[in-house]
C-alpha cells in the first residue's frame, strides 16, 4: 500500500524490516541488545551466543505481536463497539478523517487489515516464516558477498603497490609521495563520512554508484594513454583520490545486514547467518588485497603504470555493472523515506498504533472513573525510560502527529465545526488534558504531550530496561582510541612497505607485490581461523568451572591489549635490516592486524549501550582514518630520514598504548571484582580468569545491578537527572485525577443520601 502500512505477509515483511533501523528503531523485542544493523555498519559481528539470543529475540517478538494485534482489536473496538467486524475504507479513510488530521498514514494502515480478525497466532505466523529466494536474488546475494567486495579492494588497493615507486620514476620527491598519499588517505575517510551522513538506511542505493563512477574517472584521468599529460608530472597522480572517494565497504556492509534481515519478515536477522556472510565478505577483500597486490606488482614491473590504470579500469567498470545489475534484484526492497531523517512510515505507523490504543484505554477508565495509582510504574523506571525515549527520533515524531491530530480535533470542537469521527480524538485531547497537563493551563502542550506518552509507549514495546547497562565505561575511552592507535601498524606498512622492499632490500614491485599478498591471505586464513574457534567454543557450550590462563588470555577483552601489542611487535621488528625477519615481521603484522580489528569492535559492540554504539563507534572509525591520514603523509618523511623510523616510531607508540589499554581494563576489572566478590584477585590475569567462562558482557551486567545507584550517579546520563522533574509532576497530576474522580464518586453519594433524607426518593 502506498505510504501507508502493508499487513499482507509481504507488507508485514516491510513493516518488520523497518524496525530495525539503528538508533531511533527497536532494539527489543526486535532484537537483541545490539541491533544487527549497528553490527555491520561498524564493520563486524558481535560474539555473543548466537542461538540463544536469537531464541531470546523471536520470543520477545512474538511478545510485541501479541501487543501490536491487542492494540489494533483495542481502534477496531473504538469504532465498531458492536463488534460489527473490521474497519472499512468508508468508515475510516473515505471520509479523509485521518488525512484531515495528518495521520494519513495511520489511515492507511488500519483499513490495511479489512475484516479479517487479528490475532497474535496469525501476526506471529506472518512474521516467522522465511522467505524463499528466488534464482535472480540468490545471485544478486552471492554477488554482494563475494564478488562486489572483492572488486572494490583491487580498486582502492592498487594505489600503494605502484605509488611509491611511480613518484620517483616521476622525479618525485618524498613529500611529493607523503602528499600523494595523505591526500587518498584523507579521501577515503572523506567517502566514510558521506555515506555516514547521507547513505540513510540503504547507502548502496543512494550513493554506490556515484561513488563506483568516481573510481572509473580516477583511473581514467591518470592513464598516461588516455591522457598523455600525465606521464611526467607526479602531482597529477593526485587524480587518484577520485579512486579514494570510492571507498563503499560500508554500502556493501549495510547491503548485506539488510539483506539477510529481508529473508525474515520479522526483520530479525538470524546472527549465525548474518555472521557468516560478514566473514565471507572479510574474505573476499582480503583476496582483492592479495590480487590487487600481487598482480599489481606483476603488472607494473613487466608493463608499467599504465597497465596498473587499466587494471584498475576494467574492474571499476565491472563493478559498475554489477552494482547497476544488484540493484533491482535484491531481495530488500529500497523504499524512498516518506519522511525526513531516513524515517520510514511503516515504523512511525506501528508507534502510533500503540500510542494510539493506550490513549483509548486511559480515555475509557476515564469514562468509566476508573483512574487509580495502582498498576502504574516506579518512578526510577519511568526516569529510565524516558531517557531512552527522548533519544527515539521516529517514536517522538509519531507522537508529534498524534498529538497535532488530537489538538486539531479539540480546535474542530471548540469552533463547532463536524468532523466526522474527530470526536475519538477530541476525546483522546480531554483525557490528554487529565493527565499531562502539569502546569495546570487548560491546555496540554506538545512538550507535555510527548514526555509523558514517551516512555510508556517505549514501555509497552520494550518492557522494562532499567536494568540494561546504559553508561559507557571509563575504559571504553580508551578502546575507542586504540581504533586510531593501532592503525599507525597498517598505515605505516601501506605507505611505507614497498619503499623498504624495494630500496632497502633491492626487490621489484613484483617480488615486493608477492609479500604482501601472502600477507593479506593469512589475514583470511586469520579471520576463518577466529571463526572456527568460536564456532567450536559455542557447540561445547557454557561451562561453570573457570578456564586456565590461557582460557582467560584468549577471551575478552584481555586478548584485546594483546593482539594490539602482538601488532606493534611485528611492525617494529620489520625495521630489521635483515630480509627473513623483516618477511616474518610482516606476515606476523599482517596476520594479527585484521584479529586486533575485529576484536576491538567486537568490544566496542558488546559492552557499549546500543543508543550510544554510533557515536562511539562513529568516533572510533573516524580517529581510525585520521590514523591512517598521518601514516600516509609522515610515513615516506620519515623514511627519507632514515629507512626503518616509520616503523620503529609507529610501531613503539602503538606498543605502549597496548599497556596503557591493559591497564586501563585491568582496573575495570579489578573495580568490578571488589564490587561482586568482596576481593580482587592477585596478578595481572587473576581479575581476568572469570572471563573464561563468563562472557566480559555478562560480568559488566551483573556489576551494573548490583552498584546501579553509584555508576549511575558517577557515569550517568544527564538526561536522567532531569527526566525526574516531569514525572514527579506527572504523577501529581494522575494523583490529582484520580481524587477529583473520587470527589465526584463521593458528591454523588452525599446527594444520594440528601434526597433519601429528603424522602424524594
């Protein structure tokens, strides 16, 4: 249905789908803690159960069915109270009721149910029956996680096999090649930030062929036989940043948390599945890296620059064909925002239908003088919800168009005017005015309006989340930071690596080109070989006894600091004027760069509350980019100074940072082990060794009920400090409500009596 909310199977697909959106979506009962979404946008999968919180989440959806078919029979019962079936397109629609008021889209979606009887079975059943592929979509899928990603790495990559080597074929000077590079560098951070700013819900139909065209005029522009110009200036080489504005790893990311959420209706994405494909495309652009290093190299020695650009050319443009190919054949069906901020109408639809229901059922207790205290939630838990729903865009907009529609009726009554069936919201608007008007005006302001149905409409969606970690650790800091730190190691060896091979150990682009695309396929074999590990920890299962050291080491967060500092080692040691140690530096670099990565985001996304995982997470890439901008520029300086100071440099600062990262967590864990055990362990791992058996998440949860009151008031949020103030006055006001209702209960008896005293009765 056009604009409006689809309750076939296929438009329940849709509206499920949408609620996953990241940030101001349904984390639960949609999903579990971390939304998939979030998941990929940052470039990895979390580690947490899979199966069991996948089974935590379909329960907890088909608890939201139930709500959501409850809250539609609760409108049908309001306009049909003689239980004279479903709505009608006549009855609601036809006299453009809804439309009048600006809830169009509500309008749609009820007459979207016709007759048919709605019940939790039936939602529930449309909603956990998975789709079928067709042939077309199932290569389109193969497509995006094999082929697409392993044709934008050759792309973007082919840059650092031949510049460094180019620039000085070009008379170039080292800060010619440090410009050259900083400026990539910078423009594929650049292409982050657009498609983080602009890409909205599905960034590979808004942005990725622009940006795929973008690699294609690069290549072009610096071919010395397209443009013969070109061939001697090395400053024309910076042309190529057209290539680094096409970085669109996060399109093909998204693509496919958007795919795989597409196969359920329900919109959950089954995390095994979801965390295989991510593997699958990890793998497909670590071997773009390797072919676009050692077929780059070939090339250039045996044909020169020009055969690298044509190279280049060819698999942009069949990346341009198959992105223009994918695009109609997806399985996810793209759907232009009817609204702004990359909301989509079939969420705001869903919020304003339990909105919508809980406003009839408060007007009907109303009617009935049926308000009490009772049942009602705890003041703190109502403080924490409203926390969280103040920071739900698409919740607070479908509030801001009840609360219009419901004003806009009050004003039709006022004036005189028939409206049809406005009355409903005129009389929502008179027991709005009941319960939220706080400062007493006799009017009930949209400020009023959407603070006290925030949080108990996130209450009916989300249950009670008080208990949800929702500070951000001090430590956490610094692993966002470490996002930055760590990549001095990888940007140093891209800007720097084939200077050291070539000049200091005499090899050619090829032999140089070889090395490291060995290296980039044991960062494959590194990422299936995580894989498997954690694939095998989960068929043993939970275990109660604690593991050993070793256990302890490899389990977050301690292997974090670890790998980081196994990093820095490997960079370091490739300074070593020794051709066999500078190879094995650079394979153990190359091995454990990708494992740190993934790590630290798996840390990042398990222990950083979901309403705040973008900005961090956000944070971190960005800082991650600024690193690999100054390696690209200081790296060729500082080589010029002296051959292996890039890496001794980069290498040493990411070292110590490794210690003050352990450090830093070292505490967490010692605080948390006072806090839950009484005493702290002896040792560098003592305070670790719980991990071994006990996810780090899980711990920080446990410390967090526990001490909730004291990290509250020490970590935080400020919202919550004041969030209380209109709840206090919010429940004075039902207070209130409730003894004039009583009042009235009791006047009525007083005359009751009166007239029998009188004997007129």
């Amino acid at each position: 249905m056009e604009g409006g909310f689809d309750f076939s199977p296929r438009g329940m697909g849709n509206i499920f789908g949408n609620l996953k959106s990241g940030g101001s979506g349904l984390v639960k009962p949609l999903l579990p803690n971390k939304d998939d979404d979030d998941t990929i946008e940052r470039g990895t999968t979390s580690t947490d159960e899979a199966e069991e919180m996948i089974g935590e989440s379909l329960t907890e959806a088909a608890t939201l069915a139930s709500k959501l078919a409850k809250a539609i029979e609760t409108i049908f019962n309001y306009y049909q109270p003689e239980g004279q079936g479903g709505l009608t397109a006549s009855t609601i629609s036809g006299a453009n009721t809804l439309s009048a008021l600006g809830l169009g889209d509500l309008g749609d979606a009820l007459v979207g149910f016709g007759t048919d009887s709605v019940t939790a079975s039936k939602v529930r059943e449309i909603i956990f029956t998975r789709k079928q592929r067709s042939w077309i979509e199932t290569i389109a899928l193969k497509t995006l996680i094999w082929v697409m990603p392993f044709l934008y790495t050759i792309v973007t990559r082919l840059p650092f096999i031949c510049l460094p080597i180019e620039v000085q074929v070009r008379n170039g000077q080292f800060w010619n090649l440090a410009l050259v590079l900083g400026l990539y560098q910078s423009c594929r951070s650049i292409a982050n930030g657009i498609i983080s700013k602009f890409g909205g819900v599905s960034p590979i139909h808004r942005l990725h062929i622009p940006m795929v065209c973008l690699s294609i005029a690069g290549w072009v522009l610096v071919n010395d036989q397209i443009i013969p110009a070109s061939s001697d200036n090395p400053l024309w080489l910076l042309f190529l940043c057209l290539v680094g504005l096409s970085e669109c790893i996060l399109n093909l990311q998204t693509a496919v948390a958007n795919e795989t959420a597409a196969e359920y209706p329900s919109g959950i994405a089954d995390k095994s599945v979801l965390e295989g494909r991510i593997r699958g495309q990890y793998a497909a652009v670590a071997g773009g890296a390797a072919v676009a290093f050692i077929a780059g190299g070939q090339l250039y020695t045996a044909f020169g620059f020009a055969a690298i650009c044509w190279f280049g050319l060819a698999f942009s443009v069949t990346h341009l064909c198959l992105a223009i190919f994918y695009r109609p054949s997806t399985m996810y069906k793209y759907k232009v925002p009817l609204e702004g901020g990359g909301v989509q109408s079939s969420l705001k639809s869903c919020y304003q239908i339990i909105a919508l229901s809980w406003l009839i059922k408060e007007a009907k207790a109303m009617e009935e003088q049926n308000v009490t205290m009772s049942g009602r939630l705890p003041l703190d838990v109502l403080v924490n919800l409203a926390t969280k729903a103040k920071a739900d865009k698409v919740l607070n907009k479908a509030l801001k168009e009840l609360y219009k529609a419901s004003h806009t009726a009050h004003k039709s009554a006022l004036e005189g005017r028939d409206t049809g069936r406005d009355d409903m919201f005129q009389t929502l608007y008179e027991c709005s005015l009941k319960l939220m008007d706080v400062n007493s005006d006799g009017e009930v302001s949209l400020k009023e309006f959407v603070s006290f149905l925030g949080p108990r409409i996130y209450y009916e969606i989300h249950g009670d989340v008080s208990n949800q970690v929702d500070v951000v650790w001090p430590y956490m800091h610094f692993v966002v930071a470490t996002q930055a730190i760590v990549a001095f190691c990888i940007g140093s060896f891209l800007s720097t690596a084939l200077l050291m091979y070539t000049q200091r150990f005499k090899l050619d682009a090829a032999q140089s080109g070889l090395l490291l695309g060995i290296g980039e396929g044991l960062a494959c074999a590194s990422i299936f070989l995580a894989y498997f590990l954690k694939k095998r920890s989960e068929k043993r299962g939970p275990t109660n006894s604690p593991g050993g050291v070793f256990a302890a080491m490899k389990s977050r967060p301690l292997h974090v600091p670890i790998t980081v500092g196994i990093v820095a080692i490997g960079t370091m040691c490739f300074s070593v004027p020794v051709l066999g140690v500078a190879i094995a530096a650079q394979m153990l670099m190359s091995t454990f760069n990708d494992v740190s990565v993934s790590y630290l985001n798996e840390l990042i996304a398990t222990s950083v509350p979901p309403s705040k995982f973008r900005k961090n997470q956000g944070r971190g890439q960005y800082l991650r980019r600024i690193g690999n901008v100054i390696t690209g520029v200081t790296g060729p300086l500082l080589f010029g100074v002296y051959e292996g100071l890039p890496f001794i440099l980069f290498g040493s600062i990411v070292f110590v940072w490794s210690l003050i990262l352990f450090v830093a967590i070292y505490r967490h864990a010692s605080k948390m082990e006072r806090a839950t055990k009484g005493k702290a362990s002896w040792g560098f791992i003592g305070p670790f060794m719980a991990t071994s058996s006990t996810p780090w998440h899980q711990l920080e949860k446990e410390y967090y009920v526990q001490e909730r009151e004291t990290i509250i008031d020490e970590l935080g949020d400020e919202d919550a400090v004041t969030a209380d103030i209109p709840e206090l006055k919010i429940t004075v006001k039902r207070l209130t409500a409730s003894l004039e209702l009583e009042k009235e209960k009791l006047k009525a008896v007083e005359e009751e009596l009166q007239e029998l005293k009188s004997g007129r009765v």
